[in-house]
C-alpha cells in the first residue's frame, strides 16, 4: 500500500492517527529518503510525498 503524504505530514510517524486497532504497531518515526519515500519496517506501508519540501527541510 501506498500513501501520498504532504509537508504538512512531517515528521513523518507509522501507524498514522486514526489507524484501526487491528493494524496498530509501535509508532516508529520514518525519515524520507532522497526521492522522498519510506517504508515502515512493521507493516510495509510506503509512504511518497508529493509537492514541495517545506522550508529549511533537508
């Protein structure tokens, strides 16, 4: 599964709020990578940004 996220969803965290409890995990903080993508190494959620970095991220 793969989620389009935004700036406005950094830092980036797994599970994200509102997530069944069925499918909860330990929240882990993920980093992006230099394509802007990260995998949770629980559930195997990808997450992609779309759009622009915010300002002063690096």
């Amino acid at each position: 599964m793969t989620i389009e996220i935004t700036a406005k969803d950094l830092p980036l965290t797994c599970p994200k709020q509102g997530a069944s409890l069925w499918n909860a995990h330990p929240k882990v903080s993920l980093a992006l990578n230099e394509h802007g993508e990260a995998s949770c190494p629980y559930c195997g959620t990808h997450y992609k940004l779309t759009g622009a970095l915010p300002a002063g991220h690096h």
